[in-house]
C-alpha cells in the first residue's frame, strides 16, 4: 500500500509533465523515466527512483505503472527470461558467471485506444551506442524489448509475480562475486554517461 508521501511524490512526477495534448504527455512521461541513469541497486521502489533518478528496469517500469494507473491507462507487467549475456558486455565484464546468470527482464503492457502495446524504458539514451533505447516511437505499435525472449509472463496477482520472479531467477541468489560484477558494470554504465 502507498503511503501519502509516496503518493505525493507520484503525483508531483506526474504534475511536471502535465499536458493538455495526452499523446505528448504519455511521451514526456516515458522519455524522463527512460533517461534516468541505468543502475543495478536491488531496492525495488519506484519513489526511491524518483529522488536518485537512477534505476534499472524492474523500478522503471513499476513507476511508469503506477503513474499511467493514475493517468487512467490500463497497464500490466510484464517479465521474460533475461542474462547479461544477451546484450552487450565490454571484455571484462564477459567472462564472469554473473553474466550467465538467468535472470528476468521487466517491461510494461500499455492499453492505448483499446490495443496493447509494449514499452521499454530500459536504457537512458546515453547508452544507445550499445543498447535498444527506444526513441521516436509512433505509441501506436509496440517498442523493441532491450532483449530476444520466447515467452511473455504477465502475472495477475502479487503471489503470481513471485512465482514468476522465482521461475526465471538463479535459485542460487546474489552472491558477493556477483555484487562485484554489478558495480563494475554499473562504473562502466556510469562512464558512458555524458
């Protein structure tokens, strides 16, 4: 359940990109959430994004839910079998295990004039030298998803997520060495940054 603040903290976010053209205000929405700064910080809450403007897909995608919920959108979830080694990885990032590691990848569901299109706010656009960052998009047909995938999970309840979640995760969890790769890569993402 939201608390007031975080309440609060939506609606300010929401306010800043208040348009009367909706079309605009959707994209103004997307564009601001897609150019926080990716990082891997396993704390999975959308207001924590909102002050350090810097996350990965799991809380971009959960704040993109809750403010297009509020803006009167239909949206899902959605998650399908991810590992680093199915993007881009400089030489010193590849040959560690965590690069394996299966994992899941998040993005949204939207319902635009009663269709369902999918976005990924993934990648901020500094990274698209390397990444799919999607930009001028038509909103009409869905966005490319940052990874291949050959099946969509999109859970109905909170207990159908962890289920979910627990399916396409490495039941070994996050170890210290995995900790490890993770900042290195999230120094190499912060490099890129302009």
């Amino acid at each position: 359940m939201q608390n007031l603040n975080s309440t609060n903290i939506v609606e300010s976010f929401i306010n800043q990109h208040r348009c009367e053209n909706k079309i605009a205000e959707r994209i103004a929405i997307f564009e601001s959430v897609r150019d926080f700064l990716y990082q891997i910080n396993w704390v999975n809450n959308p207001e924590k994004l909102l002050e350090r403007r810097e996350w990965y897909c799991a809380v971009k995608h959960r704040l993109l839910k809750m403010v297009y919920d509020q803006l009167w959108y239909k949206t899902q979830l959605c998650f399908v079998p991810f590992s680093f080694d199915m993007v881009y990885l400089p030489d010193f990032l590849k040959n560690w295990w965590y690069a394996n590691k299966k994992w899941y990848h998040v993005f949204l569901n939207v319902n635009i004039d009663w269709q369902w299109v999918y976005i990924d706010a993934t990648f901020n656009s500094e990274l698209k030298t390397y990444y799919v960052v999607n930009e001028n998009r038509d909103w009409i047909s869905s966005q490319n998803i940052i990874c291949d995938y050959d099946k969509i999970y999109v859970p109905k309840s909170s207990e159908e997520e962890w289920e979910i979640k627990k399916k396409l995760s490495d039941p070994r969890g996050i170890t210290a060495g995995d900790n490890v790769w993770l900042e290195k890569y999230n120094d190499w993402i912060k490099s890129l940054k302009k």
